[in-house]
C-alpha cells in the first residue's frame, strides 16, 4: 500500500485537488438548475444548459486533441480552468446586480463547454503520464470515487448552501475551491511530456485525420466507441427528463435524496472497481454492466411515483456504472500509445459525445411538447393514467419507460457485434 502511494505521489495530489474543484462546480451547476427550472417552468430550458456546454464541445474536440499533443499538458490545463472561473465570475457578478437572464448562462456554459473540449484531453493524457501502467484500474476507479462523491455531496451542500447564504455563496465556494486546485496544479504538480511524434509539423487536419485513421483500423474500438454514443444518446434523454419530473412530482428535497442515492450508488460501485481483480474479459463487463443499468433504473422511474422508489431505481441503475468505467478506461490507455491518445480522445469525445446535446434537446423537447401534452390529454381513467399518473410530470414518467425498453434493445443489439466480442 505505501509503494503505490508512493508510485501514484503525484496523481493522488492532482485528483485530490481537481475533484475538489469538480465539487465546486457541480454545486453551481445543481443550484443553477434550480433557479432556471424556478425562472421557467420548462424542461426544455434547463435541458439547452447542458446543449450549450456540450455542443461547443462535440464540434471542436476532434481538433482540440491535435492542440493538446502539441501544447504543454500542465499550462493547457491552467489557462482552461483561468477562462472557466472568469465565466463563474461572471455569472456572479451578474447575479449580485440582479441582471443574470437565461441567455447570460446559455453563452456562459458555451464557453465553459469549449475550455472543456481543450483541456479534458491534455487531463486524460496527464493522468496516463502520472500513472504507472500496473495502475490503470485502481485510478479509473479513483476517478469513478470522485465523481459519486461529488454526486452524493453536491444536492446536500448546495441546498444547505442556497438556503444559508444563497446562490452566490455556493458561486463563491466555487471559486474558492478553483483556486486551490489551480495553486496546486502551478506550484506542486509536474507533468512529464510524452516523445513528440515526427508528424509535430504537420497541419492540424492531417493530424487530426490520425485519429481517425487509428480508429478506423482498430475497428473494436470504433464499434464500442459507437455503443457508448448510443447509451448516451438515451442517458441524456433521461437527464434531461429527470430534474423536472421530481421537481413537478415532488420538490427539490426529493430531487436531492435521489441525486444523492445515485451518487451513493457510484460511491459504492467505486470501491467496487478498485478492489476488484482484472476481468477474464473486460467486454463482457461494460456490456453486462449497461444491460443492468438500463433495464431497472429507467423503469423504476417510469413506475414509481414517489422519492424511495425513484432512489432505489437510482441506486440500482448507478451502482455498476464505475466498474464499467473503470474497464473502458484500462481498454482505451491500453489500446492507445500515449504519443496518440490526445488526438484520439478527442476524435472519441466527437464520436461518442455528439449524442448528448441531441439527447438533451430532444429529451427536454419531448417532456414539453410531446409526453406532458399527451399525458394531459388522456382520459383519467385511462390505463395509461393509472400507470404514469394524471398530474405534471407524468409525461416524464411515461418517457422513462419508453427509453427503457429502448436501452434494452441497444444493448442487446451491440453486445453481439463481432467486432465488440473480439476486442480482447
């Protein structure tokens, strides 16, 4: 155990900070939400939040991991969190004076959204750089710890939070926490440079056609790459529809339990692909894993109509998603050289990521326009009523169990591609 402390010195210190950091965010995220859902009424307004974050960053990360090979990893990372906190600023600025509106936060995220695309690839290959192969599982793990932690802490501290001090309290805890992590990362932290490949003179399109072309002839890695978009695609769908579902349904103390829940259900699944041994086949595991995700949480939510129900559908469908994780993670630092995994991350964020901010729309467009107007329309004594319920928010209800079934029949479908069941 003090070996691989030892070994993983650096890394620990970075993901310690920069979870920290991620704590803070995700509170202003949370209580953002809330103040848009409170301002609107709509799910398709919250939704176009994380439409304008993800979209700058589907469109330009195939070329940003050209920027991150080429750039130093360390400054990379520093000047993206610089730009990121002075969006933050912003927002609280705005807030303090009583000018915040919806499209100051729908630019904002957009430039949040394109720091993301240049920095999270220079962040994956800095944590391959720090981390000694034999440890690939354990700190995907660690990774997947933090994101439940995060997941568990934010809806309790950013509610207290709000309710204390306000919003602009949490904006501040925000801040506070970016500036440790950047501190640490300037003064304590040294990221070795990965060999420079001989194509460092090239144009950006010619090395972006690298990744690409890698892909292309790793064609397990494509097919799986093509099985992650799809369960995005329909992760974002339920995103986008959870919020207003328990917010309509319930209040924001039950959308705090189940947020909560999920992120205890990562926190566990965590310690679970930590302590876990490697798998006879990795595949099987990230596919067995999904299946079970998509076919009890979704339906849990579609059926449950009340708080306990709706976390136990969360904890079910959370738990396995870490070792998952931690599995896709050994594969693609294993099958990818680290000179190369810049500009292949970001070819895999383009190709695996686009179906989030299409997921987002669709799924807030079909909670408003489609499933709540249906659902209001029905006969109450309808079967469909009994199943859903008759009030705001059964709409969204009935939409869960649509992309339940739907994630079923991905799932089955993709585990039997050949060129998934070969990869290893």
């Amino acid at each position: 155990m003090i070996k691989t402390i030892k070994e993983l010195k650096s890394f620990i210190i970075l993901w310690l900070t920069q979870s920290l950091s991620g704590l803070g965010s995700a509170m202003t995220n949370f209580a953002l939400v809330i103040w848009l859902y409170g301002e609107s009424g709509s799910a398709l307004s919250t939704a176009l939040l994380t439409v304008c974050s993800y979209a700058p960053y589907v469109v330009m990360s195939i070329f940003a991991g050209v920027l991150s090979d080429r750039w130093n990893k360390k400054v990379t990372m520093l000047v993206c969190d610089s730009i990121a906190a002075a969006c933050t600023v912003t927002v609280l600025v705005l807030l303090k004076t009583g000018n915040l509106a919806v499209w100051h936060l729908y630019i904002l995220n957009a430039v949040n959204g394109l720091m993301g695309t240049v920095q999270n690839p220079a962040a994956e290959v800095a944590a391959t750089l720090l981390t000694p192969k034999e440890h690939y599982q354990k700190t995907s793990g660690m990774y997947s710890f933090s994101s439940s932690l995060t997941t568990i802490l934010t809806p309790v501290f950013a509610s207290a939070i709000v309710g204390f001090a306000g919003i602009g309290a949490v904006i501040a805890f925000d801040l506070a926490t970016f500036a440790a992590a950047f501190l640490v990362l300037l003064f304590f932290i040294k990221i070795p440079e990965p060999e420079k490949s001989p194509e460092k003179s090239e144009s950006i399109l010619k090395t972006t056609a690298d990744g690409l072309s890698y892909l292309r002839s790793n064609k397990g890695i494509l097919w799986l790459i093509m099985f992650m978009a799809a369960i995005n695609f329909i992760a974002s769908i339920y995103e986008a529809a959870l919020s207003p579902m328990i917010l309509s349904l319930a209040d924001e103390t039950s959308l705090g339990i189940v947020n909560a829940c999920i992120g205890a259900a990562n926190f566990l699944g965590s310690f679970i692909a930590m302590a876990a041994p490697a798998p006879k086949s990795r595949i099987r595991v990230i596919c067995g894993c999904l299946l079970f995700s998509m076919s009890t949480e979704n339906f849990f939510l579609a059926f449950g109509g009340s708080t306990l129900w709706w976390s136990i559908g969360g904890i079910l469908g959370w738990i396995v998603i870490p070792l998952m994780n931690a599995n896709m993670g050994v594969i693609m630092r294993t099958a990818v050289p680290p000179e190369m995994q810049g500009r292949v991350y970001s070819t895999r964020s383009t190709l695996q990521f686009f179906t989030i901010p299409v997921g987002y729309f669709l799924g807030g467009l079909l909670v408003d326009k489609v499933f709540e107007p249906f659902m209001s329309s029905v006969s109450k004594d309808s079967i469909l009523v009994m199943l859903f319920g008759g009030e705001k928010g059964s709409g969204a209800a009935l939409l869960f169990f649509v992309i339940g079934i739907l994630g079923v029949v991905v799932c089955l479908i993709f585990r039997k591609v050949r060129y998934i069941r070969e990869l290893e």
